[in-house]
C-alpha cells in the first residue's frame, strides 16, 4: 500500500489522514478535559456548579481513568466484529457527542456527555493507534518507529490548540461554548476520515462473515510458532506495566505543577517583561499551526486530487483554528495584563513535544535507534530528572508556605526534560505493541497498552491529595523528590531487565 504511493516527510500520505483525525479527537479530549475541573469547581454565580476541589479531582480521576480502560472493550470488539476503521468513525461520531451533550450543561445531560465521551474513546483511541503501524510492512518497517512519533505529533497538536483555546474560550467566554467547541471539531475530524477511507485499501477493513479475516490470514501466512507469540504478548504486558510509573508520575504532574506554578512560581511582568511574554505567546501559537499548515498543503498535493471533501473539510478547520487564534491573540494584546497565567505552563508538554517530534522521529530512523527496554528506561529516568530540577528550584520554599517566588525557568526546563521523557517512550511504545501482537489480536493489545494509562490515572486520582500534606509536613523539595525516584528507579530496573526482554521479543527491534 505504502510502496509507491504518494509520500510526506518519507511517510504514505494515509499517515498523515491518521495524524489529522487523531489531532482533533486529541484536541477534543485534552480540552474538554482541562475545563473540567475548573467548571466543577468555579462558584454558580460565575456559570460553574461550584463543587468543593476534592469532589471535582474525584469525578476527573474517574473520568480519565475510565477513557483508558474502556480501550480493552473497543479494541476487543474491533477485532471481532467491527474492524478498526469503522470503530474508529463510530468513536469519533460516539465522542462528538458526548461533547454536544456537555455544551448543553444540564445535570442529566453533564453526565450523559461523559458516558458517551468514555464509550467513544474505548472504541477510538486503541483502533486508530493499530491502523498507523498497519500502513507499515516489510518494505518500509524501518520507518515504523517515526511513523508512530509523526503521530504522536499530531496527539500533541491536537492537545496543544485544545488546551490552549477551549481553555481560553471556556474561562474567559462561557464553559459550554468551550465544551461545544471540542464537539465541532470532533465532528469535522471524524468526517475528515470517513471521507478518506478509500487511502486505506484492505487496511482496517471488517472481517467478512464465515470467512477467515486478513488478520488472521495475515498471522497465518506469518506461522509463528506459540511460544514465540506467547514470550511477545509477555513483552507487551511487562512494557505495559513499567509506564504505569511514567503515566502515574507524568499525570501527578500534571495536577502538582500547575499548583506550584500558581502559587509558587514569581509570574509576575513588570513593564517591557510583559511585552516580551506576549510575543514568545504569540510565536508559540504561531509555528505550530504554521507548521501543521505546511502539513496540510502537502497533504493537499499527494491526496487533494483524487479526494478533495477531506481537504475542504480539514481546510475548514484549520480555518477556524487561524481564525480562532487570530481572535485570542489581539484579545490578549488589548487586555492590560501582568502575570502568566498559571494554565500556560501546562501547554508546555504539547508545545515542547510538536517541536521535538520531527527531531526524534529523524534521530530513531537514522542516529540513534537502541532497544525499546533501553528507550523506556532513558525516557523514564528523564521524567525523573525533570523532577529532580523542580525539588532543587523548591528547596528554598519552607514547609507549609503558602506562597513563595521560585523562578518560572524550573518549571520550563522541567516540562522540556518531561516531554523529551514521553517522546523516549509513549510514542515508542505504541510502535511496540504493533510489531509484538499478532494481527487479529492488534486492537486488543492496544487496549492493554491503553490499560496502563487507566492504572496510572487512578492511583494519580488517589493520590493528588498528598501534595498538601507532604508539602506541608516535610517540604515541597521532599515532594518532587519522591517523584524523581519513582520513575528513575523503575527506568533503571527496567534497562536491567533488557536481555530478558530481548529474549521474550525474538528478534522485534
Ligand atoms: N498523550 C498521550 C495521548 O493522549 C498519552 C496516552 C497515554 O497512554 N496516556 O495519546
């Protein structure tokens, strides 16, 4: 399929279809997700339902947990019965919504919104994860690697511009406009891809009934031996098991950075600093979507003739997202305003990571391509030392204080190291699952892949509480340090575990 055809970046167009489609799933799910606790918890009078902070990080430790695990369900019920292209388009309609349920924010419908948001997820998330490392075969695997990090990019986009304007358009505007946005971009993103199927040939295609499905054709062509399929799906689930500690550590973060960014880090502009943050701001939003745009037009060239209702429909959104972009940007250049927003930060993660992407797909196609145990555990021992830099930037911060001015630099270079950890492992990862499982168990592996992400998200959910606590009893320093051991340690015993895991993957690089 890919031989041949029309390429971007050395990669078949029908990648970029993924990357497209993925971005704006992403770019629904990231930014609803960063309203939700910031709606719960906001007072009636300003549109919320003024919930306390505890039942709001409750329901979103719930929440996300669930959006991971109901990947086991639809990724089992793809390879079955729907086949992974059309359980991705019921995803994508199923998500989209949820999320027009949730715009209408009434009690019945708030929740009716979440349960489609999960349902759709499960059936989504794990199926359009295998098509990529299906458009990958024995003429161009070596590719495979970068692929999945060119996708990743798209994950990243999606979560970027989510975070960035349903965040912006939920708090300054209205919550339900910001909850109706990631809806219509769902609806314009799933379109996108129904529309282009016709770039996929055979790929992800339903089993036919009462016949043998390619995927179990494929894997009987392929006529490996039990113990070999046994020793990899071992593989699979040991891999699967060490990023719980990433996603656990990472999705901490998440919730712990943004409270020492809010009270902890100076945020303050006096004169000229404000001008100058407000152009950095501008610039990044700016190069990526003029690198996606760029993205666009190529996709444009290879596919725009044979398919031109995908393009118009991306072009569309892209459209709205300039336009979109355009709109907050002379807001924010009007507004006399004199402190980064504590939410920035987060959108650090997904900036840093659109950046890096084409780097290190480059790097593991032609530098430096180790074993996927020793990947994972660089990319593990990072997160940790990302950690290491906020516990020495808090050390000066007494236990228990309240506020205090440590430079926003800590918190920066934290977020880089971060991001260069997840591009070492999550993206890395998925390619992994699609070259270790068997074909006609593909989306369900996903959905295990996918398991550790509802693990991690849960004991996350479990434990968001101690920051407090330990801040307070022992230091802040003390509470970063734990979470640079965690991971660190668990990087470092797995890269121990590396000629055992070599042995269980026979021969998959
Ligand atoms: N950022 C990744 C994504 O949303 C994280 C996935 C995960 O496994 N937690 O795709």
């Amino acid at each position: 399929q890919a031989a041949g055809g029309h390429t971007i970046l050395g990669h078949p167009d029908s990648l970029f279809v993924l990357f497209f489609t993925e971005m704006w799933e992403r770019f629904s799910y990231y930014g609803m997700r960063g309203l939700l606790v910031l709606f719960l918890i906001s007072e009636t009078a300003k549109g919320g339902w003024g919930w306390s902070r505890a039942d709001a990080t409750s329901l979103y430790g719930w929440y996300t947990m669930l959006v991971y695990f109901t990947p086991i369900l639809g990724g089992y019920v793809a390879d079955k019965f729907l086949g992974t292209r059309r359980a991705v388009v019921l995803g994508g309609f199923i998500i989209a919504a949820g999320h027009i349920s949730l715009f209408m924010e009434t009690i019945p419908s708030f929740y009716l919104g979440l349960a489609l948001v999960i349902a759709g997820t499960g059936l989504f998330k794990p199926n359009i994860s295998a098509i990529v490392g299906q458009l990958y075969g024995k003429d161009n695997e070596g590719s495979r690697d970068g692929g999945y990090t060119l996708f990743y990019m798209g994950v990243n986009a999606g979560a970027f511009f989510g975070i960035l304007l349903c965040g912006y358009i939920g708090e300054k505007i209205s919550w339900n406009y910001g909850f109706g946005l990631a809806g219509i971009f769902m609806i314009l993103g799933a379109l996108q891809f129904y529309f282009s199927q016709s770039l996929f040939g055979d790929i992800g295609a339903p089993p036919v009934k009462g016949e043998k499905s390619a995927a179990a054709q494929a894997d009987a062509e392929e006529n490996l031996p039990a113990n070999v399929v046994a020793d990899r799906l071992k593989a699979i689930f040991v891999l699967a098991f060490f990023t719980i500690f990433f996603w656990f550590a990472f999705e901490q973060a998440g919730g712990s950075m943004t409270i020492f960014a809010a009270d902890y880090t100076d945020r303050n502009l006096v004169g000229t600093s404000g001008l100058i943050f407000k152009i950095v701001n501008t610039l990044m939003t700016v190069i990526p979507a003029a690198i996606l745009t760029w993205l666009l037009v190529q996709l444009h060239r290879g596919t725009g003739k044979r398919s031109p209702l995908p393009i118009v429909l991306l072009a569309l959104a892209f459209a709205a997202i300039w336009g979109l972009i355009i709109w907050m940007l002379a807001r924010e250049f009007s507004l006399d305003q004199s402190e980064v927003p504590a939410t920035w930060f987060g959108v650090l993660n997904s900036f840093f990571l659109v950046i890096l992407a084409p780097m290190f797909s480059k790097m593991w196609e032609k530098h430096w391509n180790p074993s996927g145990p020793i990947k994972f555990g660089v990319g593990l021992v990072l997160l940790g030392l990302g950690f290491a830099v906020l516990s020495y930037g808090a050390s000066g911060i007494p236990p228990g204080a309240k506020t205090a001015q440590v430079s926003m630099m800590f918190l920066s270079l934290a977020y880089l190291l971060h991001t260069m950890g997840e591009l070492c492992l999550s993206p890395v990862g998925l390619s992994y699952i699609s070259k270790l499982a068997p074909a006609r168990l593909l989306g369900l592996m996903f959905g295990v892949w996918f398991l550790n992400s509802a693990i991690a998200n849960f004991i996350a959910g479990k434990t968001g509480a101690y920051i407090d606590y330990i801040s307070a009893t022992y230091s802040m320093s003390t509470f970063f340090l734990i979470f640079t051991l965690i991971p660190a340690g668990a990087g470092l015993v797995l890269m121990l575990l590396t000629p055992w895991m070599k042995k269980k993957m026979h021969g998959v690089h």
